[in-house]
C-alpha cells in the first residue's frame, strides 16, 4: 500500500474498488507497515473536498472487517473509541472485529455497548466470541430480553462461554422459552458447557414437539458423551437416542450389548443395528450368543452387524465359535457367505482365514467356501486335508469338496482318506470319490473294495453303481460273490445301473438265488436295465415262484415286452 495521501487522492467511487483490493491484499500479507496506514485511515477524521462520505464509510468498513480477520491486537484502542462513539453499523461492525481478535481488554467496552438496543446482538455475539467469565452475569439478563433475537445470542454466547453457571437459567429457557429458536440454541448452549446434570432435561427434549429442538438436545447429548449413554439406552426406541448412541461410539458398546438381552425385542434389535454400525468388535461374541434367541426380523439385523464389524476382520468372530452349538454355527457360515458373496476380495479374505489354528473357524470358514461354489479354493482345501489333525475339519473339507465336483487334483487326498481310521471320513471319501467321476479316483475305490470293512464296502459298491464308467462292472461282478447278504443287495442294485452284457448275465444267474429279498431286487435291476435277454429266464422264474416275485416279474416283463393282449392274459400266455 503507498502513501495515505495517495490512498485519499483515489478514494472515488471510480477507484473504490482498487482501494478494497489494495485491503484485501493487505489481509493476505499481514504487513505491519500497512496496517499501521489502515490504522492512521480510522481515525482520521478530516477528508480532501472530493471524498464522498459515504465512500469513507465503506473503507472504513472494510477496513474493520480485516482488522478483525487478521485478529489485530494493535487496533483494540482505535476500534473501542470507534464502538463507544460510532452509530448502529459502525458499533455492529466494530463489535464483530473485537470477537474476532478476541481480547479480554474490550470486554467492558461491549457490555456497556448492551445498553444500546439497535447493537446489542452484535455485542453479544462477540462477547461469546471472547469467552469471558466476566460477561457471564450481564448474557444471563439479556437471555430474558424481550427480543427473541437477543435471547438466541446470549444463548449461544453462554454456550460458547461454558460456564456452569450458566446452566440453571438455559435450562429454564430450554423448557419454557416461547420461541422455537431460543430453545434449539439453548440445548445446543446445555451441551457446549458438557455437564451430566444436563442429561435428563436433554432426554426428555428427544421428545419434543419441535424436531429441530429436539435434534439439538440429541447433538447436546453427544457432546456430554460417556455420562449420556445409559440414558439414551433407556430411550433408545427414539431414533434420535439411537444415532446418538451411535455417534458417541465406542462409549456407547458396554450398554447397548447388555440391551442385547432385554426382554423387549425392539430395544434388542436397535441396540444390535447400532453395535453394527459403531462396528465394536468387542460387541461380536455378545452378538453370536444371541442370533438364536431371536426373531427372524431379529436375527436378520444381528447377522447384518456381525457382517458389518466383521467386513474387514474375520477375527472376532473365533473367539465365540467354539462354545457355540450347531444352530449358532450355521448362522455363523452364513455370515461368511455373505461376507464372500458382498463384499470386495471376500473370497480370497475367507481363503486367507484359514490359516487359522481355530479348528471350529477353520470349518465353518469351509462350509461357507463350499456354499459359495468357490473351485479355486480346492487346492487350498487339499493341502489342509493332507496336513490338519482335526478330523472334524477333514470332514468338513470331504463335505465341501462334494459340492464342488472335484477332479483329478484330489486323487491324493482322496487316498488319504481312504487310508484313514475314521469310518465317516472313509464314507465322504467315497462319496467325493463318486462325484468326481475320474478315472483315477475310481481306481482308488475298486482298490479298497476288497480291503474295506463291510460299512464302507456298501459305501464303495453303491458309488461304483452311480459312476457310468464301464471298468466299475468287473470289480461290481467280484463283489456279488459274498455272502453277505447286504452287501450282495447292494451290489445287484448297483449293478442295475449298468447297461452290460456281463451285468446282465451276473444278475439271471442271481434269479436262481434261494432268497427271495435276492430274486425281488434282482427282477428290478434287470428291469432297469431294459436288456430282452433277461426275459425267457424271467418268464421260466414267474412259473415257479411265490406270488411276490411272480407279481414283480409280471411288472418287469410288461415293461420290457410292453402290455399282454387279452388272449396272453386270458390264458396265462
């Protein structure tokens, strides 16, 4: 900025709006040499003949305006003169600068400027600004001003202040002000000077009529913090105490998990939403314990939150699976289906976890894989199966691997199972072997067929019936020679889903078997397979049989032949 006398030459509405520019600059800058000019400009009180005073005033304005931004505290004397003898707009500008630059040395001079009714908002606003306990006394008289525009400032100002003092008459305006305004800028006053004795006046305010007043004493609540949140939970059925108590966090998760037990089911479903949406992993073993106990409205919110604090860690989940019986656990998986199937890398998240030393995580984790159809993790499950202890994962991991039709990549784990002492493990083995399908895998069940106990040889021989390949007849054939009854049935009705010669010369020859459990489900196979070779021993077995296996001879013939006329019925033809 040059000279002050080049200032008062340009100081024209033409050049007005140089000079503001030159103002502003000098509010980025801070330069004290500057500011010392805009000083020298204030109290100037003589002007050249071709200054506008109106063009004065509006630089003088301005100049005030940055003053109080750059928070001047060499102006203090010049603006306070300017409060005690300016006009309306000059007292509310100054005003405004002195709570900007903050110095308890215009506080006087502000209280005073209250005995003036056109500038007493803007005194009291920057009194506030200031935070003087000084101002405390003359705010209280003021906040039962008849104007309700005083009233809202010496609310706010009072808040800004934080004095307790304060409280007993902000209440009072809290409850009984007649203006909407003044009562929102009081419970938002309450929470600013953070007291727990304001606690309860700001719960019943969740109630009020006015949604703006009661959002305020909500926010107030949040403020106060740790003193608010058994309140709020008592209340928590407000939608405001609920997002209160979300707001305040962490603090809030003690209270709301002992609401997960309330007898009211629509305090335990809040109180759960809120827990997932704070996302507490301590709140998740409290939320497990409870999914069962529960409605499905529910327990459809609590599997949402344990979803939502567990999007990011799978962890808090272990602690609270392995005392949790069977129904928990299957609301648990489907919490990680849900986790696999939403969220992003879910699937390679689930397949991280299972490195696990957690055996009831770890199959849980499994089953979810198997219900998310997920092939890629098999390797993974093979490389588990082959080096966990836990039989009850192996277990889970021939389960899931059934879901997901395994290939030639199994072959070694399923000879390992095979080889185990476990006979469930053995029977899903079997079973897994089966839906592979694959060659090798077949070989591995025609191998233990003649080595297997009879449990798992009625597994084996019931497989190798539904596995299409032709080599499954001859070890089928071998087998049809025990004498275990069981095991000889189940191996003609494995044998009946083979469309082969062989198979169908070994089951006429099982029609001249003395047992008639044998013929009955001997007749079926062969009906099922269809082959017309079978029927003249059928038709040489129906004459002399017992009326069973007459009568299921009779279905297989009319099915293989088709119906008999009338005549070959007539006469038994």
């Amino acid at each position: 900025m040059g000279d002050i006398n080049i200032l008062l030459n340009n100081l024209t509405e033409e050049h007005i709006q140089e000079v503001f520019k030159n103002i502003k600059e000098i509010e980025e800058t801070g330069n004290k040499e500057d500011i010392r000019k805009l000083l020298t400009f204030l109290e100037l009180e003589q002007f050249p003949p071709h200054v506008n005073f109106e063009t004065v005033k509006k630089v003088k304005f301005s100049i005030i305006k940055t003053l109080g931004h750059l928070k001047e505290k060499d102006s203090l004397d010049i603006l306070i003169k300017m409060l005690n003898k300016g006009k309306t707009r000059m007292k509310n500008a100054v005003s405004e600068a002195l709570g900007n630059i903050g110095s308890e040395i215009a506080v006087e001079p502000l209280i005073e400027t209250l005995k003036d009714d056109t500038a007493r908002v803007s005194a009291i606003k920057a009194l506030g600004q200031i935070g003087s306990n000084k101002a405390i006394d003359c705010l209280l008289e003021m906040l039962h001003d008849r104007d309700p525009e005083v009233r809202s400032a010496a609310a706010t100002s009072l808040g800004q202040i934080k004095d307790p003092k304060a409280l007993e008459e902000l209440t009072k305006a809290l409850e009984e002000d007649s203006d909407v305004n003044v009562r929102r800028l009081a419970s938002i006053a309450i929470g600013e000077i953070g007291q727990e004795s304001s606690v309860p006046v700001l719960i019943k305010k969740l109630d009020d009529q006015f949604l703006n007043v009661a959002t305020s004493s909500a926010d107030s609540l949040i403020k106060i913090g740790n003193p608010s949140v058994k309140p709020l939970v008592e209340v928590i059925e407000n939608r405001l105490a609920a997002d209160a108590l979300i707001k305040i966090g962490e603090a809030s998760v003690d209270e709301l998990i002992k609401a997960l037990t309330s007898e009211n089911e629509n305090i335990r479903t809040i109180a759960a939403k809120c827990l997932g949406k704070i996302k507490s992993e301590k709140s998740v073993k409290f939320l497990v314990r409870e999914l069962k106990n529960n409605s499905d409205k529910t327990l459809k919110i609590m599997r949402d939150s344990i979803f939502f604090i567990c999007s990011s860690s799978l962890m808090p989940l272990a602690e609270e699976l392995n005392s949790a019986d069977e129904i928990t656990q299957d609301l648990v998986v489907e919490i990680f289906f849900d986790i696999g199937h939403l969220t992003d890398n879910g699937l390679e998240r689930l397949r991280n976890e299972l490195n696990t030393l957690n055996p009831v995580f770890q199959k849980l984790i499994i089953r979810a894989l198997g219900k998310l159809n997920d092939r890629d993790s098999i390797p993974l499950l093979s490389n588990i199966f082959l080096s966990t202890p836990h039989i009850d994962v192996k277990k889970e991991i021939l389960k899931t691997i059934n879901k997901l039709v395994p290939g030639e990549d199994m072959v070694e784990v399923f000879q390992h199972a095979m080889e185990h002492s476990d006979m469930e493990i053995k029977e899903l083995a079997v079973r897994a072997i089966a839906t592979s399908g694959s060659s090798s895998a077949c070989n591995i069940l025609i191998k233990f067929l003649g080595e297997a106990d009879e449990n798992v040889k009625m597994v084996i021989v019931k497989s190798l019936g539904s596995i299409s390949h032709e080599y499954t007849v001859n070890p089928l054939l071998k087998a049809l020679k025990t004498d275990d009854l069981p095991l000889k049935l189940a191996v003609i009705e494995a044998l009946g889903n083979k469309h082969d010669e062989e198979a169908t010369s070994a089951l006429i020859n099982m029609l001249q078997e003395e047992s008639t459990e044998v013929k009955l489900l001997t007749i079926k196979s062969l009906k099922k397979i269809g082959d017309k070779s079978a029927v003249p021993a059928l038709k040489l077995l129906m004459r002399n049989s017992v009326a069973d296996v007459k009568q299921e001879v009779e279905i297989a013939l009319e099915e293989m032949e088709g119906p008999k006329s009338f005549w070959s019925r007539l006469f038994g033809a």
